[in-house]
C-alpha cells in the first residue's frame, strides 16, 4: 500500500467489532483470530440520524503520526477533540466528563510459541478520549482524544509499525452528539519479508460510545 492513511472511506463504513474480517494471513503470521477487548461502549446508536452540516465542529489535531516504530510505542503527542468551531476545547463546560477506552487486540504464533518455548507476538491497539463536553448547555462533545498502539511481546524476528490519526472535521447528530473518525494502519514483517498491513477504523463520541474495527 502506499504512504499516508488508507481509503478513509471504506473505513469509516459503518461496522462493528462482529464484522471483522477473517481473511487468511499468510503462512508466517498464522494464528488465532483477532480478539476484540471493549470498554465502555455506551449506548451506540444503531440508526443514522441527520448529521450537523460539515463544517459546524473542528478537530484541532489532525496529523498523521507514528504510535509504533520498530517495536517501540510513540505516545500521542496532541490531544484531537470534536467541538464547535467556534470555541476552544477548554472553553467548554466538561462538569460531567468521563474518560472512555476501546482497545482491539492482534495476536500472531511461531513455530516457538507453538513449541512452548517462545510466547506469541501480541499488539494492543486502540483509543482512550474524554467525553460529556457542553457548550453553553447544550450538545455533547469531546476531547483530550489520543491513539495507541502497543507491542506486549513481539516474536524473533519480527517488527511492527504503526501509523494513525484523526479527521478534521467531526460529525454531530440531531441531539447534538459529536462524533470523531479516526484509523490506524499496523504493518508486520518477519526475516525481512514484505511488511503485511492492517487497515482499522475508530469513531468515539461525545455520549461515550465508542468502535474500533478492522476494515
């Protein structure tokens, strides 16, 4: 795949952790299907209620940065968040605010691990924001928004990568939810062989509700 984040898109299809995609990996990252850890999920809202017009909030964090490079994790630097364009995230009234965290889990096995004698490789990926922002009283909003992706143990011979952000321009539904897109793009290599990508799609909002998924 080329550089920079991937068909935003398709990725932000509407999907749900029981949509992932059970492809087969090649030989050498063969293991056992990906596991999927979510806290905190709020009520997600399963109909598609009219969106504010685009444009009506910001995100002031909108780069691409690497979380993960060469098995070692890069924290977030920026905090991204979804509010009206008009105000800064700590112009709201956040009386309310509670922290949120979804976090997806991919595991690969060896021949070691199968073995005994070496454990599986395993990266945790996923995102913690703050949310229950009310400007002037109204909407539900969020911020200190960050992304995460952590190698727990990685087999011999074996790198990961990843990359990930946010959109500029969050959404907010008819009772005045925000909502925030984001991806993440995990890479694996093994000996040197071509780097294998992964494609994930994150959206959190203002009420607390939160996915993450793989495209």
């Amino acid at each position: 795949m080329s550089d920079g984040h991937p068909d935003l898109e398709a990725l932000l299809a509407v999907r749900s952790p029981d949509d992932l995609d059970d492809a087969t990996t090649p030989w050498f990252a063969q293991g056992p299907p990906v596991t999927v850890d979510v806290f905190d999920t709020g009520a997600w809202c399963t109909s598609d209620p009219p969106a504010a017009p685009v444009g009506s909030l910001v995100n002031p964090c909108s780069a691409t940065v690497t979380l993960l490079e060469a098995n070692e994790s890069r924290p977030m630097q920026e905090r991204a968040a979804a509010v009206p364009r008009a105000a800064a995230p700590d112009e709201l009234d956040w009386t309310e605010e509670r922290e949120h965290q979804i976090e997806l889990t991919k595991q690969w096995t060896s021949l070691g691990a199968s073995w005994g004698v070496a454990a599986p490789s395993v990266v945790r990926l996923g995102c913690v924001w703050t949310s229950a922002g009310r400007w002037h009283g109204h909407g539900r909003y969020l911020r200190d928004a960050y992304l995460y992706a952590v190698a727990d143990t990685t087999g011999l011979g074996q790198r990961y990568g990843c990359t990930g952000g946010f959109l500029p321009e969050p959404t907010q539904d008819s009772a005045g939810v925000a909502e925030l897109h984001g991806w993440l793009r995990l890479s694996w290599s093994e000996h040197g062989a071509a780097p294998v990508t992964y494609d994930l799609g994150v959206a959190v909002r203002g009420d607390g509700a939160g996915r993450i998924w793989e495209a």
